[in-house]
C-alpha cells in the first residue's frame, strides 16, 4: 500500500464584483429609499410590485407606474437568526422575513428587529426603522421593527 500524496489545497474568494445600471424605475425606487420613501410598481392587473420591476413576470410588459406604498407592512413568513453573522444587518439576533408593504401584492426581503424570537409573527405588523444619513440602496432601511400602537 502506498501513501497517497497530500490533498491540493487552493485559498479563493467568492463574489460577484460587478456594476448594474439602474434605469429608470429602479432609479426612482432607490431615490425613494433616500428620501425615506417606499415605491412600488403597477402590474397591468392592478397588483402592485414591490420591489419595483421593471417587467411585469406574468407578461414580460415594460413597467413604469411608481405607486408610494406603505411604508409600514406585515410579515408574510420569517426565519430567526439567533448568531448573526459578519456582514448581516444587525449584531444581536434578528428575523429575516418577507414583508408586504400596505398597498403592494408582494413582499420585500428584509431584517426585523423584533427583540426575541418569541416577539415575531407571521402576520405581525411592522415599520422600517431608517438610517440617520440615507444614500439611495437598500440599506438605508437599517430593519423593521414591530409597529407600535
């Protein structure tokens, strides 16, 4: 029997370096987030999408009616993260969850601040909480947090 020689290691990261321009509805959204303002796009049913698109993914027609929704919304499912990890939203644990904006007929992707996990709820309603200083991306929701009544 013969040693077999050592396994080949290699040190490589993984990432999508790349640019995309944002057109004209995207544009818009991401100005809106700036301005602390959520926008959704009209489908030619009625349906209200969000995050806007710039097609409709029924029928492939071009989009480009912004409707404001929101900006408070209810959590349509969730997952709890009891670590977060380096580069995640928040530093202490924290829901990810699908959010529907009022007005819109899709949900958004985004952290909830909901304290514990025995705090989320599908169907609980929630508010973003924004960043002090807004530059137009996503982030400038820093989460949302359970609506206060």
């Amino acid at each position: 029997m013969t040693d077999a020689p050592p396994p080949l290691r290699a040190r490589h990261v993984i990432e999508y370096a790349y640019r995309r321009s944002l057109g004209d509805v995207l544009g818009r959204f991401f100005g809106g987030l700036r301005d602390r303002v959520l926008f959704g796009v009209r489908a030619p049913d009625g349906r209200v999408l969000v995050p806007p698109s710039e097609y409709d993914p029924q029928t492939g027609e071009s989009l480009s009616e912004l409707v404001e929704v929101g900006p408070a919304g209810v959590v349509t499912t969730w997952a709890w993260v009891a670590r977060p990890a380096p580069g995640h939203p928040l530093d202490r644990p924290f829901a990810w969850a699908l959010i529907r904006p009022d007005g819109a007929a899709t949900a958004l992707l985004h952290a909830v601040d909901a304290g514990r996990e025995s705090a989320m709820a599908t169907g609980m309603r929630v508010v973003p909480r924004w960043r002090a200083e807004t530059g137009g991306g996503i982030r400038d929701i820093e989460c949302f947090e359970p609506e206060r009544r």
